[in-house]
C-alpha cells in the first residue's frame, strides 16, 4: 500500500512538470515532439520483469523557471550505464539544463518621417517667394487645388480655407481644422470656433469683420498635432495670404500656431500677453479656445491679451 501510494504521488507529481514543462514549450513556439510515446503507467508484468528505476527529482530545474528562487534543487543523479530504462522516462529535451530563454519581443521600428520627395512639391526655404507680385487669395487657392503634398491629404474630407474679410485688419490663426471644419470646410465652427466668436464679439467686433485661417489647411487624424514637416508643406500658402493681406495684428491661437509661425522655441506661456513681431505686424499670442474649454480658468488670461489687442487697434485706427 505504502508503494502504491508513493508511486500515485510521484506519477502525480510528474504529471504537474510535463504539464508546466508543455505550457513553457508552447510558449517558445514548440508545437511538438518528435520520439516515441513513453509510458506512463506500470502493468504487473512489467514490474516482475523491470526493476524498478529511481524516480526523478520533484523539480527539475529546466521546467521550473523560478526553481532558484523557491529552493536549490541538487542536479539528477547520472544513470549507471547498465541501468534499464524507466518505463516513464520523459524525453531528454524536457529536462536539458540549458534550455532556451523566453525570446523577448523587441520594438517594432518607428515608421520613417515624411520625406520631402516623397508628397509632390515642398516649399523652398524662403516661403515668400512662392507668391506673385498682385497675387490674390484665389490664385493661393488655385496653386492649392486638391493638395497631395503632405500625408494630411489621406484622411482628410475638405480643403479648410482662410476666409473672412482679405482687407481686415486683424488676422486670427489656429494650428489645424476639426472634426466639425474638416467635415464643413470652414475654419473655427464647432464648439473651439464658437467661443471664438464669442471672443470676437468681446473686443467689439463681428466675425464677418476679421480674416481666420490655419497653418494646416487638413485636418490630422485623431486631432493629433501636425508633424514640422506637415506643418512647413502649408505653412507657406498662409504667409502668402498674410503678405497680400498685410493685416495690423496676427492673434497665434496655440503653441503650435505660435511656433509655426514666428519660428520660435519658446512656449506659449512665456510668450502670451505681449507684441511679437512678424515682418513688421504685430502677433499676440494666446491660448486656443480649445484649450479654454477644458481649462475655463485661462479665460481672464485671454481676455487680458485680447484687450491688448483691442486697445492697440483703437489707437491706430486711421
């Protein structure tokens, strides 16, 4: 009985391994063995006629991977040569003490940036001298047509468009379009363009009043921020417009407008509330509306730049 129930608990035990050992495999991509099937259960035949082996030890290192960790197991004893085989030895790749580590995944590459040749024209280093002696907003947009210049182009459903007043004389400029102008084809007319209204409204004007426009005229996937390179391919189409329309205040809606623009490192906080210069017009750079909608408490720093703007307005009026 004493036997029986040792053999029971051993046979049990070694059960656990092959199924620990089997799992592990799996996970190293081994769908199976090649070699033939041991047996796992001793008839009464054979014991009379094969004596009986040693058991393996309870855990071998090679199919408990934390076996170091929990206890120091000794190695198996070597077999004598004229021993017989145990009738449920388990193939010899299970119990190989160098068995090969779980592989780790390395990162996949991060997918080049686009390149210039690769969108069709790009815009020389001096943006300006793209445009025409007596140019107008339409000729900009006939250059434009349906622009394949910058990946922007895959996702988007409209062309977004500076529109307003071409002789105004303030200028507001966001990063990109939304989902709300992308989809309509218009600058600033979802819940962003609605607070900018009334914005606008506060400083006593009216929107018809005023030219609004974006560095990006197509709307980036997932709202996320224009790449530099998209932002440099469209870039050039606005400073043209800015060059015919000659307004006297540029409002930077945003740190990426902001940089984009003035071609400056420094962040919209540093740099909000006072006169920028671009090529002899004055820039005010704040916050983006959108930004006001999920952090009312900048509000007062908005109206503090826009009174400035108002007030310089005022007092250069011809």
């Amino acid at each position: 009985m004493e036997d029986e129930r040792e053999t029971r608990e051993a046979l049990r035990s070694l059960a656990e391994e092959v199924a620990e050992a089997a799992s592990y495999l799996r996970e190293l991509g081994v769908e199976g063995i090649e070699g033939p099937l041991p047996t796992l259960v001793e008839t009464p035949a054979m014991k009379r006629e094969v004596t009986r082996a040693p058991m393996p030890p309870a855990a071998s290192p090679a199919l408990n991977r934390n076996a170091n960790a929990e206890r120091q197991s000794p190695p198996p004893p070597k077999p004598k040569a004229d021993a017989p085989s145990p009738a449920h030895a388990l193939p010899s790749i299970l119990y190989q003490t160098d068995m090969p580590k779980k592989p780790v995944r390395k990162p996949s590459p991060e997918p080049p940036a686009p390149r210039e040749t690769l969108f069709g024209d790009i815009a020389p280093k001096d943006e300006l001298s793209l445009g025409k002696p007596g140019e107008t907003f339409e000729d900009i947009r006939d250059d434009i047509g349906e622009c394949v210049r910058c990946p922007l182009h895959q996702g988007r459903n409209k062309i977004v468009h500076t529109e307003g007043n071409q002789k105004s004389r303030l200028l507001f400029v966001g990063e990109a379009p939304g989902a709300d102008e992308d989809a309509s084809g218009r600058p600033f007319v979802g819940k962003a363009g609605q607070l900018l209204n009334k914005i606008i409204d506060a400083i006593g004007l009216v929107r018809e009043d005023i030219l609004i426009g974006n560095v990006n005229r197509c709307r980036p996937p997932a709202n996320r921020q224009p790449t530099t390179e998209e932002a440099r391919t469209c870039k050039p189409f606005l400073l043209r417009e800015i060059n015919i329309a000659r307004p006297d205040v540029i409002v930077v809606l945003g740190n990426t407008a902001m940089k984009n623009l003035l071609d400056t490192k420094e962040g919209i906080t540093r740099l909000r509330g006072q006169f920028q210069d671009y090529k002899g017009i004055k820039v005010m750079p704040t916050f983006h509306p959108a930004y006001l909608l999920r952090d009312p408490s900048k509000k007062r720093e908005v109206w503090d730049d826009m009174k400035k703007v108002r007030d310089y307005l005022n007092s250069t009026k011809q």
